[in-house]
C-alpha cells in the first residue's frame, strides 16, 4: 500500500472511529460528557445517524456493485446487531427481546455476510491433469 496524504487521512478514519467507539464502552460517561449531549434522548439522534451511515455504505457497494467489499462491511458491521443484542440484556431489557429483535438481527446479517463472501470467493486453481 502506497502511503499518500489520502492513505494516511483514510487510517486517521478508522484511528477514530476506534478511539470514540471504545471510549464509549469503556468510559461512557466520560465520553458523554465528551460528545456535547446533555439530554439522554439527544443518543437517539446518534443511533438513527450510525444506522444511516451504515445503511448508505452498504447501498454505496451495492450500486457500484462491489459484492465483495460488501460482504467484508456486512461481516464486520455484524458488531452492531451483537452490541445492541448485549446492550439490551445488561441495561434493563429481557433476555427474550434481546434475541428475539437484536439477537435475530445479527444472525441475519452475519447469514448475509456468508453469502455475499461466498459467493464471490476467488475460484480455486484447478489442478492440472497429468498425461
């Protein structure tokens, strides 16, 4: 991978999303506190915002026709629906609901993620046959 200016801000991207991610699980307050938001209803407005972000980059790939990519995106935004699954179940919400809508959720997109791969796996060399 060639280091360019566009390189280097494209891993300032990811750096970041790491960094405010994991700074909400593991200091949450903090982070709040952070963000800006006093109102705890504000935090919908974040999650509608991240469900969107997602929504366009998935359909992003699909109109450009990167299968592939998509499914590499599916696989790893598969985090979210098991986030949101554990989320519900330690903060006040029932196990059943949890799998039932989050839980369920997950499974579909990582059943997604599988095709989607699969289905554009490289093909495998076919051996040559001896005379």
């Amino acid at each position: 991978m060639r280091l360019t200016l566009t390189t280097v801000m494209g891993w300032l991207v990811v750096l970041a999303g790491f960094y405010f991610g994991l700074s909400y699980l593991l200091d949450g307050t903090g982070a709040a506190a952070g963000f800006g938001i006093v109102d705890p209803d504000g935090y919908y407005v974040v999650k509608g915002v991240r469900d969107l972000a997602y929504a366009l980059t998935a359909m992003i790939l699909l109109l450009m026709k990167q299968r592939r990519a998509l499914g590499w995106v599916v696989l790893a935004d598969a985090i979210i629906p098991i986030g949101d699954c554990l989320a519900v179940m330690t903060h006040g919400g029932t196990v059943a609901y949890a799998l039932a809508v989050h839980g369920s959720a997950a499974v579909l997109v990582l059943l997604t993620a599988g095709l989607l791969l699969r289905e554009t796996a490289p093909a495998r060399p076919q051996p040559v046959p001896r005379r």
